[in-house]
C-alpha cells in the first residue's frame, strides 16, 4: 500500500518520506507545488507530482493510480505573524484547501488521514504543560485555520467511516541525524533556524522579540521537538490507523520549555559565537509561553523520543546550515 505525503518536499514532509524510506515502506507518493519546498530534498525513490493540494483531479488521480491508501497532510503556510498580516490567504492555504483535499482523498479510496497540526490551535494555555483535553482557543489565524481543519477531518472521518490522527505539533527544529536533510528555507523566521544564521554570520543580528512577557526571564517559552523524532511519530500514527486504530488528537513535544534567551545562549556555546542580539517589541501573534503534555502519545502509540536535548538539537541545526551554504554559496 501507498502513502501520499503532502509538503513532503518541505522541512517536516521531507523528514517523513525519510523515516518512511528508511521503514521500507512500500510506495511514498509527495504532491507538493514546491512553493517554499524543494525537490532536491527528495530521494529518488519518491514519486513527486508537482501540483497543489486543492487541485481535485490530481489528488483523486494520484491516489488511484498508485493505489494510496494513507494520506499524510503537511501542506500549509506555516509562520504565525504572517497570518496575521493575511489572514485571508492563511484560511485559504489550511483550511479551504484541505477542505479540497480532504474530499478528493476521501472520495479516491483514502481511508487514513495524519494530519499536521499545531500547538498554535491552544492559544494563550490557561495550563502549562498543555494536555489535549484543554478547549482550544487560538490567538492568531494561523491557529484557527489549523484548528477549522481538525474539525473538518475529525466530522468528515465520522461520516465517511475513515481514521486519523491529528498530530499538535509544538516547535519543531533540528535536522536528520545522517545530515539528509533539514530546514532548507532561505528566509525561515523560525527561532533556531535564524539563531543559526546569526552564528554563521549570515544574518547581522538576532532580533529577540519581547522580553516583557509573564516569564521567567521575560522571553517566550516554547518545547522545542526534533524533526525526526517527529517523524517517527507519524510511523507509529501511521502503523496504529492501518491496524485499525481508533481516531486520536496527540501532542507532539518533549514537555519541557526553553525559553529564547535559553536557546540563543545554547546556540552560542555549541557555536562558540558570541553573535549581535537585539531586544526588540514582541511580535504580533506570539502566546508566551506553550510546553506539550507529552504523555498522551507515549500511552497511545508507544512513541519513545531519540533526540530530547537541546543541544543535541542546536548541533545538527547548525550542521544543516553549514551545509547548505556550502550548497548554495551563501
Ligand atoms: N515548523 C514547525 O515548527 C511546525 C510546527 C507546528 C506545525 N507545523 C506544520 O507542519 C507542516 C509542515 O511544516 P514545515 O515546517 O515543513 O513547512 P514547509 O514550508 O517547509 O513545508 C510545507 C510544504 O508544503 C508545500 N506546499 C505548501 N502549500 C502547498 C499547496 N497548496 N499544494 C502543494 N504543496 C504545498 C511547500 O512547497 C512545502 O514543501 C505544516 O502543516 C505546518 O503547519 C510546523
Ligand atoms: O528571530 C526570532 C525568531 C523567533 N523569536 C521568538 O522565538 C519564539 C519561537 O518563534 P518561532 O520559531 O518563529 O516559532 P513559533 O512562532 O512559536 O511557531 C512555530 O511553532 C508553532 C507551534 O508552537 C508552529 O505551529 C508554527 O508553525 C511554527 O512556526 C517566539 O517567541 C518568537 O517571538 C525571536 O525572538 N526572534
């Protein structure tokens, strides 16, 4: 049987058709318009069908032809103050288009969906660690377009008699351990990706955005996940719905919160880069401070983390990004 892994060309999607790859899988499917992906991120083994998600004849086609079964959605626009500068094309990208998706899949023969949502969807959590019970409440539209997704899968999965699992994903950062792949975007925003840059001096400076909040030292604190652990968790997802698993909504983190001046003062010492920081205005959309329960998914699917340190974390980041500037000169 196949997979069709959506955004596999991108950070986390790439990651999955490694770890599926790795696991033997069978056939992997991407469909991907590579708008911030790469097809160089790909094995050779993966079919890639360059296309958008929402495009209903290429996902019903691809999915009969290659006999797809499972489907893998990680296709999104994913940075949080650009959704609140618009808002509009985030609705469009997460939750109409995989309202498209949803329906040609399901429709095509689909019977598993894994689906990649966010800790965004809790919002400012009244409880840290946050567990999946708590009512979600997202502050920013990158949240809530997440958050109309679940919704539609979970009532779509329920009338159509299909499984899933949505996965809450909390920050996700790191590389593949065997140097594959990583976070390839050249304009990322995402705090390690960025604290990495300042420390092989292509970028100037590091900006800290707020240093006011209700904090310990007043920066955001977030959990900080390894992509491949994350992309284990999919394999377990993955086997647990073809098994014939019941539906799940699982957070995916460590349980434990770092906050940025934590993780810019881990990036100086396993850089040993004393790079320029900046205290600046908090940025529009951020909650302050978000740390996974991280049982739930330990007791459902028996996932065991490989990659729970920080500075093991910050190390392959950083190798990452050597290496692509070694690829692409800068
Ligand atoms: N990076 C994080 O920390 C994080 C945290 C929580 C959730 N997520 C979720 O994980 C998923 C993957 O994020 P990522 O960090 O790998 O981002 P990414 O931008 O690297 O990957 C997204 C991929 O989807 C493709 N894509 C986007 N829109 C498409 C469309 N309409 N049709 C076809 N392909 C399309 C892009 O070309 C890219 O390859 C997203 O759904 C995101 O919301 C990410
Ligand atoms: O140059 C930077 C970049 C980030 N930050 C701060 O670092 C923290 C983390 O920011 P970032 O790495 O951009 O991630 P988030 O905004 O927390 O969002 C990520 O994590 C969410 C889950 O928590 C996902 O849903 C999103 O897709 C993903 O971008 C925030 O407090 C930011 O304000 C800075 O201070 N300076």
């Amino acid at each position: 049987m196949a997979v069709l892994v959506t955004g596999g060309a991108g950070y986390i999607g790439s990651h999955m058709v490694l770890a599926l790859i790795d696991a033997g899988h069978d056939e992997v499917v991407v469909i991907d318009d590579l708008s911030t992906g790469f097809d160089w991120a790909l094995p050779p083994e993966v079919t890639l069908v360059r296309g958008d998600v929402a495009d209903q004849s290429l996902v019903a086609e691809t999915v009969r032809r290659h006999k797809i079964d499972a489907l893998a959605h990680f296709a999104a626009k994913i940075v949080v103050p650009d959704s609140v500068a618009d808002p509009l094309g985030y609705y469009l990208a997460n939750t109409v288009k995989s309202r498209a998706l949803i329906e040609a899949a399901i429709h095509a023969g689909v019977r598993h969906v894994i689906f990649s949502s966010t800790a965004a969807v809790y919002g400012e959590p009244a409880v840290v660690p946050v567990p999946e019970d708590l009512a979600p409440n997202p502050i920013n539209p990158y949240g809530r377009s997440k958050l109309m997704t679940e919704w539609m899968l979970e009532d779509a999965a329920r009338a159509h008699g299909i499984s899933y699992v949505v996965l809450r994903y909390f920050n996700v950062a790191g590389a593949d351990p065997r140097g594959r792949s990583g976070q390839s975007t050249p304009n990322a925003t995402h705090l390690i990706k960025v604290a990495t840059q300042a420390a092989l001096g292509k970028r100037e400076r590091l900006e800290v955005f707020g240093t006011d909040y209700p904090t310990p030292d007043g920066s955001c604190l977030r959990d900080y996940i390894q992509v491949s652990d994350l992309a284990a968790a999919h394999l377990v997802a993955l086997n647990h719905l073809r098994g014939g698993g019941e539906s799940l909504t699982l957070n995916c983190g460590y349980g434990r919160g770092y906050s940025v001046l934590e993780v810019i003062d881990v990036v100086k010492s396993v850089s040993g880069v004393d790079f320029p920081v900046t205290l600046s205005p908090r940025r529009p959309g951020d909650p302050s401070r978000i740390v996974a329960g991280a049982d739930r998914i330990r007791a459902e699917l028996g996932w065991v983390p490989q990659h729970d340190d920080l500075r093991g974390i910050v190390t392959q980041a950083l190798a990452w990004e050597e290496a692509l500037g070694r690829r692409n000169r800068i």
